[in-house]
C-alpha cells in the first residue's frame, strides 16, 4: 500500500515537547490540512491482562480534535485505509489506523470535540485471512509466520525484538543459530475443513502461544516478549534482515517520576491447576481411499449387450469431486454433466465409475426370461483408452489423480490394491493371462510436495514415462486378477498389501507436503478395446510403519497442580501448534529439519531440551503457585520504560515487576502504568 498525508494534528505536551499526529490516507496525493487537538489530543491504552503468558498485547488509541467539521470522509468500512502515525519530537511512538465501521458523533452544538477510535497497526490482523502465496500449500517455518504477520500489518516499526531462547542444541544456540527458520508447520493447519482460512491475528497468536512469547507493540516498536528470558534479545530492523543484541533495563519507579496520586495495589490470585489441550487437526481420511458408489448420481443406463443367452446391464455413474477424467478422443476434457442421460457416454475414454449386472436369459413358459428377479450390481472404475472405432487416446494418461492436503508423512507405506479385468474385440472376452492384458499398461505416479516417490519399473526401465508400474496376478473368481502383493513377511507395516510405494526414500524422517496420486494407464493401437478394462475394489491406504501412530483424532491433554490450597483454576489453553507425542500426523505438529518435534527443542531457559508444551506448564507453576501484586501508578511517561524493562518500587522491597500495559495520555505526559510482579 501506498500512503499519503491528508491531515496533520499537531501539540505540544506540557512539559513543552512538539508531538504531531499523522493522519494518512491510502492512495491519497493532496493538500494537507491540519486539525485543532482537543483537551487530550492523542491517548493510547495497552491491553493489560493479568495472565503473564498472554500471546497477544495490543494497544488502541484515540484521537480528539475541535472543530466544526465532522469529518465524515474519515468513516472508513476498510481496515487499513486512514493509517495514524503518532509523532514525539520527531520520533515515530505509536503506528495504528482508524477503526473501521464506527462513528459516533454529538450533533447539537456547532463547535464540538470529534474523537476517533484506532486499533494498533497488528490489530488489524484480525480483517486479514492467511493465503497461500504459491500454488500448493505447503510447510512454513514459523520465521515466515512472523514476517507474514509484520509485513500484512502495514506498519513501518521502528524495530523489532525477539527473545533468543531456542536451538536444536546447546552447541547450535551457542553458533547463534536462528532455529525459527528450521521448525516448519503445515499451512494446511490455518485452514478449517470446509477451506475458510484462519485471520493472521490468529495465526500470530497460535506461534506465541507455542513459543511462551507475548507479542506486543510498543511506542513505534514490536517486541516478542519472553518473561522468563533472562538471557539476550535480538533487536531488527523491520524486515528482520539486520540485527544487533540488546538486553532489558532495571529502572526504580522513584527515579523516573510520579504524574498523579491515584495508585493502588491488587494482590492477585494463585492457580491450583493448568491445563493445555493441543488440538490435534487429523489429516482427511483421503489417505485411506476408496471409491463410495452409494454417494454418486446415476448419469445414464446404457444399452445392455447381449450375446446369446448372456446379458450385461451397465450404469455409469457421475464421478462427482472424484478427480476421475474423461476425455473425447485426443485428449480433450468433457463437461461429464452434459452426457446425463445421453447413452455417447458410453463411448467416452478416460476412467468413469460403472455398475454392471451379468444374467442369463433362460427359457421359461414358452419365452426367454431373465434368471435374476433384482440387479446384483458390481461396481468398479471403467478405464478406456480406445473408442469403438479403434481412435487411440495417445501417450500415457492421468484417468484418476488422488489430493490430499499438506501434511508430514512419517515412515511407512501407500498401499494400491485392486483387481482387473480385460476385454478384447470379442464381446465379454476375457483376454490371456499375460502381463499387459490387451496392451493395456497401469502405472502410479506419487508425489508427496516436491518429492517424487516414483520408481523406474525393473522390466521397462523409464520407457514412456517415468512411474512405477503395476503387476496384476493370476485370475481370480469373476475373471478378475488382484495386483500382486509386494509384502514380506519381515516388513515393519501391519496391515500392509498390494503394490507398496514407501512414503520415505531415505527410510527415517518425515516426508512433507501435499499428496498427489495419480493412476496412469497406456495402449498401443494394436488392438481395439470396446468395452474398456475394470478396476473393482480400488483403493489407496497409508500404513505406517510398526510403532508410528498417524490415525489418532483424539486431542492430546497436558495438565498439573500448580498449589492445591489455592480455589481457582486457571482456564484451559489451547494449542493449534504443538509436537508430535505419538499422537496422530496432525496439520498443527511442528517439524524440524526433517523429523517431528518431540521432545528435543533446546532452552536456553531451562538449558537443556524441552518439549514446549511441557515448559509451559512449569513455567506456569512457577509464577502462579503463589499469589503476585500488581501496581498500578500514575508516572511521567518515559521513553525508558519498554515492555523488556524490569521495574521496581522503593517500597516493595526486593520485588521486581514487568510493564504490563495501562494508558498513557501524551498532552499530560502521563502513564498510569499496570505493574505485575514477577
């Protein structure tokens, strides 16, 4: 976006110090005009909630003018449109916008004071969805995450701080490793299962939340906020490119100075148990295909075949949101919706869902009758690469392609089982038993994000194209013949059969990204294929290999006393992001370099390797098994106190607290400053 000036406030406070307040407008090139401030021209209030390990801590402002112009244009229904950067002496202390869709105004008197409602420049990434900025969603690192939510805010801070606490080991945090470039995440887990994206403010939220950080915007500032960090802090610039170390400051209440006698002393409460509820969002149940006939439309009856006494009753079926493709002859897409109830259907190539029923005719009364009272339909994938006429579909086709969302694949196995049957010219012929059936060549292709899976058949090497290819047995009951199972007895995969394709080519580690499935089928125009080639039972699964846990929906729960003799109970905390603890391949589990994270991440807090779920309960256990005070003093407001700042009162001895919000009025100089024990 591109601002322009449009309105200029300017005060001064009263100790004599020029503060202006920028009003700018997107996309505006105009004169400036300048309004007259009110009693308190520019305020702003910081969120001051008392749980310390709040992810987020955002601030509002309002802005108060004199004047008879109501100032409508200023309505605004867009979130980032009239953009407030708050001046003092010169420096950038507060950037925000006008809150969108409120306007309330006094309109009796002909001069009146206008006030205007802001919210932080982070705030407004509550109106922001997350979006995928390539084609396929993928896995992000969390350092992505916080410069996507910096970035969508508009907002040109001053700098941004973050606490350096984590490595993959002590050796690492030592090299000064940035590990948030290593831990990635499944973009997946920012959307819900009907495809609505989660706002950025949530996705801020839910990385704070599993790094124990709070973030917060602070006098034209960010910071990342870690309480229990004593250790050093990475200051950047804005585009988190260039960065210098810095730690926090100790100031004494007495020394920067009072603005007022309305103080007061809370003592707040003590928890007597936490709970963290990781809500673990299970991949789809596509990884365990099958094709359900019950949940598609009829699209036409064809015309039965009949050869002497034997009949064949045959229905397609629409394919729906199956990925099933039909073509017209030399590969050109139909709209399967415009052959509903027109019998050309049947000479369609590509893979189409079909149901059929075989009887006799039988003599009965004088006439021929059928031997069936109900039709016992079969139901299975008709493939067709040749119409009536003997017109090849040519090269090598995709006639069915499997999705699923982005996701980590740990060790294990995709199992494709099915049985086949051919036809050649004769009608209802099942072909010999060779390797090709009719010429007739099925293939898989599997991807799993960049990574190919495929391997090059031991027979035709990479002829035609490079997939893995499929060998049918001998024929079964039904002239049908069932993929050849490659299982051993010695395979680690319980369950396992059918043609195997490993989700790992390197055998340990996890394989991350969208799954792509395709069922590839080829024919040389040696023979004429009427009828097509059956596929019954199709199905594609995913088996683990023995020890590895994907299918688990179940949340997983952690939880402890923190002081038995205290009566509340703090509320439950949910995590979206979490690590893996043998409890599903869930979109929010956090990966690092090419394993889940489990229980190896290393603090600096604790120096040694956490699981961050873990930390957090004790970290809360910590503060919370006894009661705090919290201050609330009215001070002068000083460009030394910063959310890092550790305070204290020269009558709370050997007491240190933190900045945890208030309201700071610029005209008065005054900060009534929320104080919580630490």
């Amino acid at each position: 976006m591109s601002y322009g000036l449009i309105y200029t406030i300017p005060f001064a406070t009263i100790d004599n110090i020029p503060c202006v307040v920028e009003i700018e407008k997107d996309n505006y090139s105009g004169e400036v005009m300048e309004l007259k401030g009110g009693n308190s021209p520019f305020t702003i209030d910081i969120a001051d909630d008392e749980f310390l390990y709040t992810p987020i801590r955002f601030s509002t402002a309002t802005i108060r003018v004199v004047g008879s112009d109501y100032l409508q244009s200023l309505f605004t229904t867009a979130y980032q449109e009239y953009r407030v950067v708050f001046k003092k002496n010169g420096i950038v202390t507060w950037i925000g916008f006008i809150k969108p869709e409120i306007y309330t105004q006094d309109y009796t008197s002909d001069v009146f004071e206008l006030e205007m409602e802001c919210m932080s420049a982070m705030s407004t990434l509550e109106f922001i969805d997350y979006e995928v900025e390539g084609k396929k969603k993928e896995f992000v690192s969390l350092w992505y995450l916080l410069k996507r939510c910096i970035e969508a805010s508009s907002a040109n801070y001053n700098a941004v701080y973050l606490p350096y606490v984590y490595a993959k080991s002590e050796k690492e945090y030592l090299s000064g490793s940035n590990i948030l470039y290593d831990m990635r995440v499944s973009e997946q887990n920012f959307f819900d299962e009907g495809g609505k994206a989660m706002k950025l403010k949530e996705v801020l939220e839910e990385v704070c939340k599993f790094l124990n950080w709070t973030c917060v915007d602070w006098k034209g500032e960010l910071y990342f906020v870690d309480l229990d960090h004593d250790g050093v802090y990475h200051k950047y610039n804005v585009t988190l490119t260039e960065k210098e170390d810095v730690g926090f400051n100790s100031i004494t209440i007495q020394n920067i100075g009072f603005a007022g006698s309305d103080h007061s002393m809370d003592i707040l409460p003590g928890y007597n148990k936490v709970t963290i509820k990781c809500s673990n969002y299970p991949i789809p149940e596509t990884l365990n295909f099958s094709v359900d006939y019950d949940d598609l439309d009829q699209l036409v009856t064809l015309p039965d075949i009949v050869s002497g006494n034997d009949v064949s009753h045959r229905l397609l079926l629409n394919p729906g949101d199956l990925n099933m493709y039909q073509y017209e002859q030399f590969a050109h897409r139909v709209d399967i919706n415009g052959y509903k109830n027109n019998v050309e259907a049947e000479n369609l190539l590509g893979a189409i869902p079909m149901r059929y029923c075989n009887y006799k005719m039988v003599d009965k009364d004088g006439g021929k009758v059928p031997d069936i009272t109900e039709y016992n339909y079969t139901d299975i994938i008709r493939v067709r690469l040749k119409n009536k006429d003997g017109i090849v579909l040519g090269g090598y086709v995709p006639v069915f392609i499997l999705r699923s969302p982005c996701v980590a694949y740990p060790p294990g196995v995709f199992c494709i089982n099915a049985s086949v049957k051919y036809f050649q010219n004769e009608e209802l012929s099942p072909l010999s038993k060779d390797r090709w059936g009719g010429n007739l060549m099925i293939g898989t292709k599997l991807f799993i994000g960049n990574t190919d899976l495929t391997t090059d058949d031991p027979v035709l090497g990479n002829n035609l194209y490079k997939c893995t290819y499929i060998s049918f047995g001998e024929y079964e009951d039904g002239d049908y013949k069932a993929i050849i199972n490659d299982k051993k007895l010695n395979d680690p995969y319980q369950g396992a059969s059918g043609k195997m394709i490993y989700s790992s080519l390197t055998g340990s580690g996890v394989t991350t990204g969208e799954l792509e499935f395709q069922l590839l089928a080829s024919m040389y125009p040696s023979e004429v294929n009427k009828y097509g080639v059956f596929l019954q039972n199709f199905t594609v699964k995913f088996i683990p290999r023995d020890g590895e846990d994907t299918t688990s929906n179940s949340d997983r729960i952690y939880e402890n006393v923190i002081n038995e003799n205290y009566i509340n109970e703090l509320d439950e905390i949910e995590l979206k992001i979490s690590s893996y603890n043998h409890d599903g391949a869930c979109y929010g589990k956090v990966v690092l370099w090419t394993d889940y994270l489990r229980d190896d991440l290393y603090s600096y807090i604790e120096r040694t390797t956490i699981r961050p779920e873990e930390q957090l309960i004790r970290r809360i256990i910590n503060r919370y098994n006894a009661t705090r005070v919290k201050l609330t003093q009215v001070i002068k407001e000083s460009s030394d106190i910063t959310p890092l700042s550790r305070l204290s009162d020269n009558y709370m001895v050997n007491k240190r607290f933190i900045n945890a919000g208030g309201s700071i009025d610029y005209k008065m100089n005054r900060f009534q400053c929320v104080m919580i024990e630490i």
